[in-house]
C-alpha cells in the first residue's frame, strides 16, 4: 500500500470526509450501545437533550466548552506549524498557578487592572513552559512529543509539592487545595447564579484573535509554510527556528489561559484536580476542527455537549457515561482518517 497526494480537493470533497467520519462514529457507537443492552437512539437523544435540552444544560455545556476551547486553540496553532505540542495539561496548570499566586491578594488592584495582568502573566508562564522543549527540539533535535508529554507529569508533582506547601489554604481542613482568590481577581458570571462566566467570551475572541494572525499575518503564513515544508521553507528564507519559537510562545500562551478561567472564572482555587484532561482533549477538538481556530469553537461545544450529555444520559439510560470518552476517541481517529483521505489516495499493489 502506498499514498499519492490529491490536487487540491474542492470544497464539496473537504466536507464530504468530515461527514462521513460523523457518521462512522455514529455507527460504531451504535454498536456499543446495543451490546450495553440500551437503544442507540434513545441514548443519542438523551445525550443530545442532556447536552442543550434546557438553558441550564446549554450553559453547562458552554462552561466545559470553555477551557476546551484554550487547549484546542493552543493545539491547533502549534500543529499547524508542525510542533508537536502534548503538554497543553501542564501549560493549563501553570497558569492556574500563576493565577492563584497573583490573586490571592499579592497584588492590591481593582478588577479592571488585576484580571488582565494575570491573564497576561499565566500566558507569559505558558509560553515560558513550552520554550524549553522547542529550544531542546530546534538547537539538539529533541523530540518535543516526548518532551512535552513527560512535563505534564513533572508539572503536576510540582503543583502537589505547592498544594502540599506554600499554596496550602490554612483554611482547607488538610485538603490539597490553595487559598481562593479574591473578588477582585474572579471572572464574573455571564448570568448571575448560573456557573458559565466570561472566561467564555474571551475563549471566542482568542479564537477570532487566532485566526487572524494564522489567515491574515505574516507570522501565519510562515507556520503554514513551516508546517507544509520546513526544507522549502528555509530555502525561501523563512527562519523555520524562529517561527518554531513564536508558535510555542503562542500556544503555551493560549493553554495557559485555559488555567487561568478555571481558576478565575469557575472554582476559585487550585486543585489537582483542576483539569480532567483537558490539556488531552484540546488535540482531539483541534483535529475535530481540522487545526481551524474559528472550527475549535464548534468542536470544542460539540466534545463538552457529549461528555455533558453522557453524564445525564448515563442516569436515565443506564448506559455508563464512559460512552461519552469511546465516542471522542472514535471521533479523533475517524477524522484523522478522513483527512488523511482528503488529502492522499489509497493505492494498492
């Protein structure tokens, strides 16, 4: 077996594959429900209704879309550029750090000064996180999968070592957990008494902000390059180091955003258990979105809304909500293929 590039596939071909890796999931899962004992049907629908059946229900699922957005956004900017980025958990927990450490009370400002400056300090930690394994990866060709994956483990000793530590809320009956931060440093909520605040609106403007610079910049043109061709790349004088650099500025950055809006926006203080794996999901919405960032907000909604939905599902139906992580799963590696099949044509000898 071996694979031939296509001519650019027209636009009818592009979402044609897509489609269709939906619809195999869709009967994969199918099966699983029936050998569960349950009916696929019922149990779409229940998830469906679960995931935007009632303002409540829409709103959760806007709230888990949130951090989800940050990561698939960080994932999608430094795919692009071909920099493996897998560490998007322990950028998100860093800047969950840094929001704490800043907000506390170290820094006595009113809202509208304190919130930004720790937006723009849990961005510069992120960035700073995924420097390392790009200068490892461009100045010693060290593999950043590697790199990246294994600080997720190191990042979060480190945050148990602080849990432990000088982060330890004195007030927390022995539990692993900081301090809250304080009023001036939380993200207000959209709709008073509901959890879904405007750490989601400013996932939407990343998203927007994002996608200009990867369409409407220089430095888009030159991840794209890079990511298409580095050897080209630099032969046409693009300085494929230094773009590799930007992009992990860029995408630390972003996931580092996705720490601060739980910390700030949704639970208040640190934890180990902020993230249930958001930093991993975030691949999974960005290849969903086909490393589109406009595309990141719908595939993120869409992951949030199944997980969501399982959750109540898996109450009415009887069928465990781990469907839900089957269905992601079974999604990524149907989309891979149908990009795969977009992009190459199958020949066998």
């Amino acid at each position: 077996m071996r694979l031939e590039p296509k001519p650019a596939p027209s636009l009818g071909v592009t979402l044609l594959f897509p489609v269709g890796a939906v619809i195999v999931t869709l009967i994969i899962t199918s099966l699983l429900v029936l050998a569960a004992g349950a009916s696929p049907f019922s149990v779409f629908y229940l998830v469906a209704k679960g995931a935007a059946g009632s303002q409540f229900a829409l709103l959760e699922t806007l709230t888990r879309a949130t951090p989800l957005i940050f990561t698939g956004l960080a994932v999608a900017v430094a795919f692009r550029a071909k920099l493996w980025n897998i560490g998007a958990e322990a950028q998100l927990y860093i800047g969950g750090v840094v929001t704490v450490v800043l907000g506390t009370g170290a820094l006595p400002l009113p809202s509208y000064l304190l919130i930004p400056i720790i937006m723009i300090a849990s961005m510069a930690a992120g960035a700073l996180l995924l420097l390392g394994p790009a200068v490892l990866k461009t100045r010693f060709g060290v593999d950043e999968v590697v790199t990246t994956l294994l600080l997720n483990f190191i990042v979060l000793l480190f945050v148990s070592m602080l849990l432990e530590g000088v982060l330890k809320d004195p007030m927390g009956l022995g539990w692993p957990q900081s301090s809250k931060v304080i009023a001036e440093a939380q993200l207000p909520r959209i709709i008073q008494g509901k959890r879904l605040h405007y750490g989601f609106v400013i996932a939407v403007v990343a998203a927007i902000i994002a996608w200009i610079i990867m369409k409407k910049t220089v430095l888009g043109y030159e991840m794209r390059a890079v990511g298409h061709n580095p050897e080209a790349a630099s032969f046409a004088g693009i300085p494929v180091n230094r773009v590799l650099m930007k992009t992990a500025l860029l995408s630390g950055g972003l996931a580092a955003l996705a720490g601060f809006s739980e910390v700030s926006g949704l639970k208040g203080n640190l934890t180990l258990d902020l993230s249930p794996g958001y930093g991993y999901s975030g691949i999974v919405v960005a290849m969903l979105a086909m490393l589109n960032p406009l595309g990141v907000i719908a595939s993120a909604i869409f992951v949030a809304g199944i997980f969501v939905g399982a959750d109540a599902m898996s109450r009415t139906a009887g069928v465990p909500s781990y469907i839900a992580q089957v269905m992601v799963a079974t999604a990524l590696l149907t989309m891979v293929t149908a990009i795969l099949l977009t992009r190459f044509r199958v020949r066998w000898r």
